[in-house]
C-alpha cells in the first residue's frame, strides 16, 4: 500500500487502547472523517497486558477456592490447576496478541488506522514515523495510556524485572517470585502466580499496609488471606538492591532490613507513568513525560483553540479502562457539538481488585472525605453476616463500608470487601454518581437471599 505524504481528516486519535477506540467511534458514527493511529496492538495495554489475561489467570484460583468453601463440593477439588490449560485460556482471551479482530472493528466504523509513533507537530498536526503528516480540521485526542514505571534501585534494570506485560504473557510460572509492590497489580499477580502454581510467591510493600490507597481494612483483610495461603508479605520495607546469579540464575533481592529473598523471577509493580514523553507536546506549549492537564470536558488546559483533547491514563485523572472510555465517550460527544462534562474523575471513581477477597471501592475513602472537610459519618457492617453470603459456602467474611455526607444526606464513598463482591459495586456508583438521597436509597429492597441484601443491613446501621 502506498502511504501518502499527507492526509487531511476531521479527528485524529492518538493511541488505540480502550479509550481511543471509543472516542475514535464516536466521532466516526457521528460523521466525522477520523483517524487513528497506534504504534502496537490496537486494544491497547487492557486488552493484552492487562485487565483481560490479568483476571484471567486470577479466575481458576477463584473458582477452586470458591467451590472448597463449600460442603459437598468441596470434595470435588482433588487436584491442581491445570497451567497449560491456564494459559491456553489467557492465549484465547488475548487472541494470541493478534489484533485482527481489532482492525475489522475500525474498518466496520469507516475509521482509518495509521500504524507507527505519532507526534504533535503543531496546532492539529500530526506526523507519524514511517508514515504520514496528518492534518486534523477540527480535534486530535491523545489516548496513550500510561506506562509501568521501575523504581531506581541498585541493580533492579540489570536483571531483567518483569512487569504486568511480562507476567500476564508468561509462558510458564516461576517457581519462586518476588513481588515489588503491594498494589491492586502486585496482590492480584501475587495471588494468582501463587494458585496457578508457584511454591514461593513474597510482596514487598513499602508502605504499612496492602493496597495503601484503600481503606486500611481492605489491606488488612488481604493480608490476613495471604498469610493464611502461605503467601509471604513484607510491609514497611523497600528493595535496597538486587542481582541475579549469572545469566539466568535466581535473582537475589536484599531489603532494607537487610532480609535477602531469592527467586526465580522478580515482578516490579510499583505505579505506572503516563505515556506522553515522545509526544511531541512541547511544540504546542506542554511539558513532555508528564500528564496532560484537562479540565471537564476533556481539553487539554494551556493550548489555545479547544482543538487539543485528552483521555485515559494520559491525563492522570482516574488510571482504570473504565474512567478511560467514560473520558472518550465525554470528549467526544464535545468534539461533536453536544454539553458533555466530567462528573466522575474526582469523586465517583469505581475500582476493583480482583483478589480473594476481593475489594470493591468508589468515591471517597472515610481519610480522603476527611481531608476535604466534609462531614461524614462512617458505617461499618459485616458483607458475610446476609442470608446471600452463608448460602455461597462458608467462612466468607469481609466488610462494607458507607461513607455518608451528613450535610447533604448522601453518600460519598463505599467500600466493600468479601467474597465476589465486585458485582455489589454499581449500585453504589449509582448512588454516588447519581447524590441519591439515603431516604430515597432506603427504598430500593435487595432481592433475598442475596449479599446485596448487605445494602440492607448498611442502611439500618446508619439509622433507616
């Protein structure tokens, strides 16, 4: 295919993720001329590194765990995980890291992929490499996503770290892994490597505690099922080097406590960076490598003429796929002409982390709405204390927690903790996203026997 000099088209979309294929339909459904351009898989990190082989490795520790909690199929569970079959699973699930599929979907929705690294160039111009000037009449979106960033301790580059790519793309497991970071990556991988089959699986967390951006009893939950699972946990200590033996001998982290943990492989999960340093936002007046700074309706602040838009990770606003295509569907319906702002960044973000327990958090924690000044009460009850719990099997614990504005008679945060729990977690965002009154929330009954009846037991707790 001859590639043009130049092409001239309504929206250019930088970076073919999740939330650049919405916005980038969008726009293209509505009429617009669009193109897209991204540099690897059209499906972007979610999709092949990320969310989908993710919790598709966790899922065959969960479904065992689950039935072994049971009386009468726990019987049933007499053998191990089958890994093969594992990661055939994850190698559907991700289709082999072909995006095909992906390219018949732009195709479909007349959008016009462009393969290669694009950079702004100038006010709505973008060059790609290899490939052409593209002219953009009315916006460019950037959707670049974020990057895992690795921390700089002595000899952690020089041993080949692993990071989410390189785990969820594993082709076998590690017999021995190390774990840096005590985030919802690092627990979900640390869980999932150690019940697909791992016989030593140690996180490392600098911070006190698990999951330091949650509510405190959500990581002291998954700690105590960790440590009940043999999973060892290091809390309130950092990686102060590592090396590994020989080319591909076992790597030996030494921790600030001076504790030398070996294993095979090391998997760095310490944060992710947004993935704007080779983006050319410097020729239209912003700070390359850093993330761009929007205001709610997805404009990019401080380059004149609304022209410039961004989505997703890029913008660190709200780092999950969910927030990135709710930024897309937003900006493009501004592009189009149509009053669409930003209500959820801030205060009505939902999060889950797939781990057993699971946690369920959106809006606020009891800590943050504090900081804000609000005034808030707290309501604690127990999610495995419902008729709902005791049926799916026993032992199951865990917590929920409402965050309530008392001011305003509405809540601004809930975390919930349990068993698969993540499906409690939209009613709560309803109830946020939408201010529900508790008086009007009261009524809406949780079908029985169910563990949204903890809905219930929450909202008589708080006085209903």
């Amino acid at each position: 295919m001859t590639i043009p000099a130049e092409l001239m088209t309504d929206v250019v979309v930088i970076g073919g993720g999740p939330a650049g294929e919405v916005a980038a339909g969008r726009v293209a459904d509505r009429g617009l001329k669009t193109v897209l351009v991204e540099r690897e898989l059209v499906g972007g990190e979610c999709s092949y590194w990320g969310c989908i082989p993710s919790k598709t490795l966790v899922r065959p520790g969960d479904v065992i765990a689950a039935a072994r909690r049971v009386p009468g199929a726990a019987a049933a569970v007499t053998g191990t995980v089958d890994v093969a079959a594992a990661l055939a699973r994850r190698d559907y699930m991700t289709s082999s890291w072909d995006d095909a599929g992906q390219e018949r979907w732009l195709a479909d929705h007349g959008i016009r992929l462009v393969r290669g690294l694009a950079r702004l160039t100038g006010e709505r111009q973008v060059a790609v490499d290899g490939g052409p000037l593209i002219r953009a009449r009315r916006a460019v979106v950037l959707a670049t996503g974020s990057s895992a960033s690795v921390p700089p301790v002595p000899g952690l580059a020089d041993v080949r770290p692993w990071d989410n790519r390189s785990a969820t793309s594993a082709k076998e497991l590690p017999a021995r892994l190390v774990v840096l970071g005590g985030g919802a990556v690092g627990v979900e991988l640390a869980q999932a490597f150690f019940r697909l089959g791992s016989s030593e699986v140690t996180v490392v967390e600098g911070s006190p505690r698990l999951l330091p951006r949650e509510e405190p009893f959500a990581g002291d939950e998954v700690l105590a099922a960790f440590r009940r699972e043999g999973i060892r946990v290091r809390l309130g200590t950092r990686l102060a080097s590592v090396r590994r033996d020989g080319t591909d001998g076992p790597v030996r982290a030494t921790l600030g406590n001076s504790e030398e943990v070996v294993a095979d492989e090391i998997l760095v999960a310490t944060g992710r960076r947004p993935s704007t340093a080779d983006l050319g936002l410097d020729t239209v007046g912003l700070e390359p490598g850093r993330a761009v700074t929007v205001d709610d309706r997805l404009r990019a602040q401080g380059v004149p003429g609304d022209w410039l838009y961004a989505v997703g990770d890029c913008t660190g606003l709200a780092p999950f796929t969910h927030m990135g295509k709710y930024h897309a569907r937003i900006a493009a319906d501004v592009i189009t002409g149509r009053d669409a702002r930003d209500r959820a960044s801030r205060d009505a973000v939902p999060r889950v982390t797939f781990t057993d327990p699971q946690v369920a958090a959106v809006g606020l924690t009891a800590a943050e709405a504090g900081q804000r000044g609000l005034p808030v009460r707290v309501v604690d009850v127990d999610t495995g204390e419902v008729p709902g719990s005791y049926v799916l099997g026993e032992g199951l614990g865990g917590t929920t927690r409402l965050v309530i504005d008392e001011e305003r008679g509405v809540l601004v945060g809930v975390t919930i903790t349990g068993n698969g729990v993540q499906e409690l977690l939209h009613a709560a965002t309803v109830a946020i996203a939408a201010r529900v009154p508790l008086t009007d929330l009261w009524h809406a009954v949780p079908a029985f026997p169910t563990v949204s009846e903890v809905w219930l037991h929450a909202l008589e707790a708080a006085g209903f």
